[in-house]
C-alpha cells in the first residue's frame, strides 16, 4: 500500500495527479491482471433537507406551514480528498469515530454512492460484506432468494446454480429451502445471508466491522470461513472499532476524521495516531461537534497469568478501552456468578503499547479477587471469564485468555 506513515493531515498521502472525471474500474470473477484499489482526490457530497422550526398552535397550522414552507435542500460533503492505494497483500484498517466516513468510503468502494468527484478503481472482483439482507424478499422462498441476493450482489446464475445446496446446507436451512421467507426467525435470516455473501471467494473483501451470525455453534463455523475468506482473499479493507481485531487482521491502516484521510500508515502507527487523536479530542473537546462519547466499541485485552494462592485467585494481564484508555473495572465470572475484583493495581506494559499503537503504556493490572471456596485452578472450572468496563457494574467484556492460562485451566479441570 502506497502509504507513507508520516503523511500529513491534509489527506494527501501521495504526490500524484488524479486523472479528470469519476472511473469505477471493476473486473469480474476470475480476472487477470494484478488487484489493486487506487482512490485519488475522492470527494462524496449527499443533499439533505432541512425543515425550518416554526411553531404552530394546531394541527391545521402545522399542515399549512408545511404546504407552504418546503424544506430548504443542502449539500453536505461526507468525503474530502480521500487518497489512498492498495496492493494485494494490503489488511488495510479503516479508523475513525462514529460519522468519520468508515462505512461511507466502503460504500464508494463497493460502487453503491457514486463519486461527486475523484476517481476510484477497483480492480479484482470485490466483495462487500456489508448488508447481509440486501436483495431479499420475504415472499420469495428461500432458495429464490439465494438467486435473489447473488443477482444483487453480482453473482452469475450458473455459478449461483452449483451453491444452492452448500448455502442451505452450511445455513442450516436444508429442510426449510421451499419456505417463504418472512416464515424464518431473524437470526435465520442473517444465516442464510451470510452463507450467500461468503459462498465465493474474492480478490477484494470490503467489511464494515467482522461478520458473525446466530448461535455458538454456526458461530464457529462462521468464524473459521471468515478467517478463511480473508486469508483468501488479495485485499481486505475493515473498519471496526475494535483495535483488537484490527491488529489481527491488518497489516495497513488508514484514519478519518470528519471525511478527510488524516493519516495512514503501519497498522501500530496508525492505531497510535487514533489514539492519540481521541486523546487530543478529549483535552479540547470544544474543538469537534461530535461528542466523544459516540465513540463506540467493546473494551478489550489479555489475561496472561491466572494461579490461586492462600483463598485468593491473582490475575495478570493488560486492558484497555475502545479508545486506548487503561481499565480496572475487572469481574470474574466462575460458574455464571459474577465476583467483583478485590484490589487491583495497574503496571506500565510498554510490550503492549508497542504492539497495540497505544499511548498510556500503564495499561497493564494485577488483580486480586478473594474466593476462599477455590482452593486451585480446578475449583475455577474451564469456562472462567474475566470481563472488564469503567467499572464492576459495567464490566460485561470478556478478556481474552493467553494459550498458556486455556491449557493450564483444562488440565486441572
């Protein structure tokens, strides 16, 4: 990805002149040539219409200010001089809070909003795994609904044709094939669109947040064609608010801020620039209209060591929120009752601040929480989880376990 990690915050990440007019270059299923996505000086602007506040005494006022008083229409610019490219090879993070142009700029990509300006080319079939219900119809049954949601998603009808049955099958709705639609609960919707949207590898996968659909078990299977999906595939493009995950998945990422490209870079590096924007955000909060608050997302981090001494189980590990800030707010869950932490210290972890592109290297803890009824690892049982939040009474995210803590755990249970 042509990116330099000390792009300024004018959003021009390379020096290149944009060729004139608006170009989608999309190539299709099984086509040569080397992928790629290059977006030059890509600007997005959508009307809205903005009703003027009058007050009215009645109904009939009302209605008769509306009639006579239509809404004023305005432009509003959503994306502003986007540049960036990707090769293949290219994990590209997306960053940016709520309203920053993530899910947009995926949407340009995708070729669902056209460019008010810039140009855009996207070469490999694309994939966009954005909307797991698009092309449905409930009074449709579901085998024509495969045939339904393919054709919108570009899919042929003789490639269609050969998956009917891995789709129901791998959705669990073999038996329900020649059912209407609108017969099926929700979470068997979102099933048998995932198993459509995933049924074909791309070369370019575009996702708004990972996907994932219905129970534990069809999780696990969704989880594992996902991984092998984006394993799969030659560019991946994620936004997610989940720097967790985007430090798995990407190897690049790129931040928005207010539909401007910010900053792009190596996922740390960019992950570090987020951070320390929503850092700067919150000394001089006066400076954006958007509240920091409608940054969203789940806490996260790792527990690496887990050992019970005198009627006491000790925890170490690291933990942080969605916008880099450390957490202590820790509870154990052991056999679904929820034990509040005892005492909790934190501990710089410069290790994690490397890896994660943080900047509050005290994001490490050790906790203590007091059991006397656990005597060893195996009074815990193999399903122990450490949830984190602000708080206890807000800690509902579970941490996730070193490798060393899963198998110590299962061999003493």
């Amino acid at each position: 990805m042509n990116i330099d990690s000390k792009s300024s915050a004018s959003g021009d990440i390379e020096s290149t002149t944009p060729a004139s007019g608006v170009v989608h270059s999309r190539s299709g299923v099984g086509s040569t040539g080397p992928v790629s996505i290059k977006v030059e000086r890509l600007a997005l602007s959508v009307p809205i219409y903005l009703q003027r506040e009058r007050k009215a005494r009645g109904w009939a006022g009302m209605f008769l200010g509306a009639a006579l008083d239509p809404p004023r229409r305005e432009l509003v610019k959503l994306l502003d001089n986007v540049t960036f490219h990707a090769h293949e090879g290219d994990r590209v993070a997306i960053l940016g809070r709520n309203g920053a142009g993530k899910s947009t700029l995926l949407r340009v990509l995708n070729g669902v909003y056209a460019p008010t300006s810039g140009t855009v080319q996207v070469r490999g079939s694309c994939q966009a795994l954005l909307n797991m219900s698009l092309g449905f119809n409930g009074e449709a049954t579901v085998r024509e609904n495969i045939f339904l949601r393919g054709t919108a998603m570009g899919m042929k009808g003789v490639d269609l044709r050969d998956h009917i049955d891995p789709i129901l099958e791998f959705s669990g709705l073999r038996e329900k094939s020649n059912h209407r639609l609108r017969t099926l609960s929700a979470g068997q919707k979102m099933r048998l669109g995932f198993a459509i949207s995933t049924s074909f590898q791309h070369d370019v996968i575009l996702m708004d947040e990972w996907v994932g659909a219905g129970d534990a078990d069809f999780m696990t299977k969704a989880t594992e064609r996902m991984q092998s999906r984006v394993n799969g595939s030659k560019i991946v493009m994620l936004a997610s608010h989940s720097a967790q995950l985007l430090r798995e998945v990407c190897n690049k990422g790129i931040v928005l801020e207010r539909g401007r490209l910010v900053y792009g870079g190596d996922i740390v590096s960019a992950l570090k620039y987020y951070h320390e924007l929503l850092a700067g955000l919150r000394v001089a909060p006066e400076e954006t209209p958007v509240e920091l608050g409608e940054v969203s997302g789940n806490a996260y981090g790792f527990v690496d060591e887990i050992r019970v001494e005198d009627g006491a189980v000790h925890v170490r590990g690291w933990s942080v929120s969605a916008i880099g800030e450390p957490l202590t707010g820790l509870v154990m869950l052991v056999a679904g009752a929820r034990h509040p932490v005892a005492a909790v210290e934190r501990y710089r972890r410069p290790d994690v601040v490397d890896h994660m592109g943080l900047t509050d290297d005290e994001c490490g803890f050790r906790a203590r929480f007091d059991l006397p009824l656990v005597r060893s690892l195996a009074d815990l049982g193999p399903d122990v989880q450490l949830m984190v939040g602000e708080n206890v009474h807000q800690a509902y995210d579970p941490l996730r376990l070193a490798d060393d803590v899963i198998a110590a755990l299962q061999t003493a249970g």
